[in-house]
C-alpha cells in the first residue's frame, strides 16, 4: 500500500480470516491496515467450525467497530453468508441487529 500510494487504492479488512488463521489479532491487523481501510468485510466462524452468525463465533466485531471508530471510518461494509441453509430474509436483519448493539455499546 505505502508503494501504491494511491488514493483510488484501498484495503478490503477482512477481519475473520487472520484471527481463525491464528495470523494476526485484529487489534494487530487493524494496526498495520488503518491508513488505507475503506472497506469492512464482516463474517462469524471458529476454527472447528465454518461461518456462523455475528456473535456466536471467534471473531470480536465489537473491537473491529470500536477501532474503525478511532479513524472516523465512513467506508462500506459487506457480509458474506456462504452455504447458510437460512433464507438471507430471516439472518440479514438478525446480523444487522448484532452489529448495531455493537455499536450502540460504544
């Protein structure tokens, strides 16, 4: 990114994937990307088992919420719910509900 130097550049923080991986915290990660993080990529999963919804898994969205606010992140968020047998009608505003008690806890 600092060879980029680009302002139509930007990070995709994929916050699931390092943490289940054992790669970096996201307290680390976050470290390292938060000059360029424009975007948020949101999903809940351990390492024995694969996705899950917000707040049943490994994965601290609060912490990554609570960091984002620290740089005044006005950025996108996407989710990804990969062979989920739940019709999206039915997680989408449970994930939505999550993600908003976490931000109202700030």
């Amino acid at each position: 990114m600092k060879k980029a130097n680009h302002p139509a550049i930007a990070v995709n923080w994929d916050i699931m994937h390092p943490v289940r991986r054992s790669y970096a915290t996201i307290e680390e990660s976050f470290e390292v990307l938060k000059p360029w993080i424009q975007h948020l990529h949101i999903h809940d999963g351990s390492a024995q088992t694969s996705l899950l919804p917000i707040g049943e898994g490994d994965i601290d969205h609060k912490s990554a919420i609570e960091r984002l606010s620290t740089i005044s992140f006005d950025g996108y968020l996407s989710g990804e719910w990969i062979g989920w047998n739940d019709p999206y009608r039915n997680y989408l505003p449970r994930e939505l509900q999550t993600l908003k008690r976490y931000q109202d806890e700030l």
